[in-house]
C-alpha cells in the first residue's frame, strides 16, 4: 500500500510541478496512471535481486537479519508487475516476510528517485531520493487492516477507511515498528474480542491477503474520484489555484458511458 502512495506521489511531481501550463494534459495522464494503479488485484512475479541495480540489497538484508531477530522469516521476493508497467523507471522489489506467530506480514522496499525531474527535485528536497520503507501489516477481521510504517509527512495520499494506518516517524527502526505494531494488535483484539486475525503462514496466505488490500484501496479511490482536493492541496502545500483545479477536474473526471 505505501509503495503505490510513493509511486503516486512521485508522478504528481513529474506532472504537475515539473510541467506548468499543462494541469489538463497532466491530469489525463494522472487520471490514466491512477486507474492502472488502482484497478483491483496487481500482477506479481518472483525475481532475484540482482535484477534490480538500483536496489539497496545491504538494507534489505539488514532489515531482514533484524526482522528475523524478532520471529520473522523470509517467504519471497517479489516485483508487483503492474506498478513496474506504469513506472517502469521506478522498478523495485518487496521482500515478503511473516512473523512467528503468522499475524503480521512485512513488506521491505527499497524505491529510489532517479532520472529527469525527479533527480532534480529530489535534491532540492521536494521528494525524498531514497525511500526505505517496512510495512508491517495485521488483517484484522477479513477485509480491515491495521498497518505500521516510517513514513510520516512523506506520503501524501490518504489509506482506504478500511485501513488503519499508523504513521510513524522517517527512521524509525525495525525493531521499534515491530513493537509498535504488536501493541497495537493486541490492544485491538482486547477491545474487538469477536475479530480473528487473518492467518498468513504461507506465500500464498500473505498475498491473498495483500490483493484484498489493493481491492480495498481500489474502491476508495473510485469513491473519492481518483485524488481528492485535500490530498491535492496536502502535496503542493498551498490551496489549490487555477491550473490545479483544471488538474483535479481531469483527474476526478468520470469515464464515458459505454
């Protein structure tokens, strides 16, 4: 889920503070990006890490040997396909873990801005260079998640109600994320005795459980009509003006009856 925000995020910058005097050609595309984005379940593929050179392998190992200090072990690792069609110069992969208990799933990313304008603004502080992530996960009941992850003020769009979403601060470790995130299970099964968490002890359990996600995340922002006005004003910081509305006009644009 945090991966697709980034990835988002990272084509805002492209198309619209890149691009002046072109908020609705900037928002077709926008509009055309999300759907592909959002559209229900992604298309995933096994790979190795040498497929991916811009990859931080080092970090995603040390994230792994601190994970499985903590009970966690190691299912895959794995390219969402449909992300890397969309942002083929923003390739990554996710390292899949479960803990012992096969309550939590961990997804570990490495996605690093490269090329163009995103080079550009990324040293100038707009977007990160690096982003690093460990998104920890709990599916409580079928169909609600509880999530954990480092990235407060970094990810600009909004999760699906049915995602409770913690953000905790850039930086913070493994080992605290994970800490966090059992008090938190623990505290919402003490208070929804009735919920049983999603088992996620196999490959397959975990990404069954990570398509509901994207399911999820799809509906809410066909509900929202793609990007919402907060959300737009929450990235370029100010009120929206003239061409950002043009922007958010094509972007919510409902598709033509067939």
């Amino acid at each position: 889920m945090s991966l697709l925000l980034f990835s988002a995020l990272f084509t805002f910058v492209l198309l619209f503070l890149g691009r002046r005097g072109v908020g609705e050609r900037s928002g077709r595309r926008l509009r055309d990006e999300l759907d592909a984005l959002f559209s229900g379940e992604h298309e995933y593929r096994d790979v190795k890490p040498a497929e991916f050179p811009f990859a931080d392998v080092a970090y995603y190992d040390r994230t792994q040997a601190t994970l499985e200090a903590h009970g966690f072990r190691k299912l895959r690792d794995i390219e969402d396909l449909t992300l890397s069609r969309v942002y083929p110069d923003a390739r990554t992969f996710i390292r899949v873990m479960v803990d012992d208990g096969a309550l939590i799933r961990a997804g570990v990313f490495h996605l690093r801005s490269r090329g163009g304008l995103v080079g550009l603004f990324s040293a100038l502080g707009v977007i990160p260079r690096h982003v690093q992530v460990v998104e920890l996960v709990t599916e409580v009941p079928q169909g609600r998640f509880l999530v954990t992850t480092p990235t407060r003020g970094l990810d600009r769009l909004d999760p699906p109600p049915e995602a409770q979403v913690d953000r905790l601060a850039p930086g913070t470790s493994p080992e605290e994320l994970v800490v966090h995130h059992r008090r938190r299970v623990q505290e919402h099964l003490r208070a929804h005795p009735a919920h049983t968490p999603v088992q996620v002890d196999t490959y397959e359990a975990a990404l069954a459980s990570v398509q509901r996600s994207h399911v999820v995340a799809s509906r809410h922002r066909q509900k929202i009509g793609r990007l919402s006005k907060d959300e737009l004003e929450r990235m370029t910081g100010a009120p929206i003006g003239e061409e950002e509305s043009e922007l958010l006009h094509e972007v919510q644009r409902k598709p033509p009856e067939e």
